[in-house]
C-alpha cells in the first residue's frame, strides 16, 4: 500500500470514528428551558423533545411536591391521568451501530400505597421494551436502566411513554445516549493498526 492511499485510509478511519461519536442527542436532563423554580406545567415541550398530542407530560423545576430530579433542577413526570403520554426525540445515528440509552426511572412521591409504574422505551427499527419503577416509597426512589437498539437508520426516533392506568405517575430524568463499546473499540483498534504501520514505513 503506497503512502498516499494509507493515508486516504487513515483520515477514512478518523471520518468514520468522528461520526460514529457525534451523535446529537440533547437535552436529556430536560434542563433546557429553565422554567420557574417549584413549578410544573404540560404547557413547555422540553427542548429537541417532541410530545405526543394530546399530553400531559409535566416539567417541573424542584422543589416540587410529587417529584425530584436525579441530574440538575429539572425532570419530567409521564402523567398518567392522561391515560397515554410520550416524549420523543430525533438524533442522528450510524446504521449498525449499537447504542445505549440509559435512564433514572422514578415514580411520583406521595402514593398512598406501594405502586408500580411502567413505561416503555423504544427506538427506530427496535422492539419496545418495558421498564418498572421503583415501587413507591416515603423517598425520592428510582431505578438507573438500560436500554439497547442497533441503528437502521442515519436518524433514530427514541420514545418514553406510559399508557396510564397508574394512580401515581413515572419520573423520567438523565437520559444520556452512549456508544456500545465494541464496534467503536474494534474501529479505533482499526484506524491505529493503520496510522502504526503508516508510522512504520516512513520511520
Ligand atoms: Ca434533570
């Protein structure tokens, strides 16, 4: 291989490593925007979230009587007295890369006894997958969960929502997107098996 396609491979590699680590998924503390301290309102969609028509899906901003957030100030309550509530967003993804979603799954304070929630996560090209809260108790409980899905697609849709028949609402709050390891690893293993021998010739 002569220095001039190596190097067309190398800066491949470094392409292919730069997009399958820029995926644009934002916003998932539901930070932004910053609404008034102790309130609460389905009138605010969270920025880059889109909800589902009609919904109730509540940003509250704590100190908040029925909730608390895990990351920062803000988090979002599914509520289910709607009777079916989502939130969605669209990121870029790489096909065939696999990603994680990863979560804190909480369930409004103040049931007046022990209850369940559950909610489903689902994204483009992936089968839903049920998660459950805490069972309510006297503290701001939650569960930190993983979901996985492997991309069809250069944008995914990713979806959080309930379909009611709760009396006490899921707490969604520090939803962060990561990379699967393995692919990316084996990639970057790649490139630097290409930028070595590259190295090695010249030397
Ligand atoms: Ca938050």
């Amino acid at each position: 291989m002569n220095h001039k396609l190596m190097t067309l491979g190398g800066l491949a590699c470094l392409a292919l490593v730069a997009s399958a680590s820029g995926a644009p998924f934002t916003n998932g503390s539901f930070e932004d925007p910053q609404i008034t301290t102790g309130t609460y309102t389905d009138g605010v969609t969270p920025s880059s979230w889109s909800k589902s028509t009609p919904s109730n899906v509540l940003l509250f901003a704590a100190p908040f009587d029925y909730a608390n957030p895990t990351d920062g100030v803000q988090g979002i309550v599914l509520n289910s007295a709607n009777g079916s509530d989502a939130i969605s967003q669209t990121f870029d993804t790489v096909v065939g890369t696999t990603y994680a979603l990863t979560f804190d799954l909480g369930i409004e304070y103040g049931a007046p006894k022990p209850e369940q929630d559950q909610i489903y996560v689902s994204a483009t090209g992936t089968a839903d997958q049920w998660f459950s809260t805490p069972v309510s108790t006297a503290t701001w409980a939650y569960n930190t969960e993983v979901y996985q899905f492997t991309a069809t697609g250069s944008s995914t849709v990713a979806e959080f929502g309930q379909v009611g028949g709760f009396n006490y609402s899921p707490v969604l709050d520090n939803v962060q997107l990561t990379i699967v390891p393995e692919p990316a690893s084996l990639l970057l293993l790649g490139c630097a098996t290409v930028l070595m021998i590259k190295r090695h010739r010249r030397a």
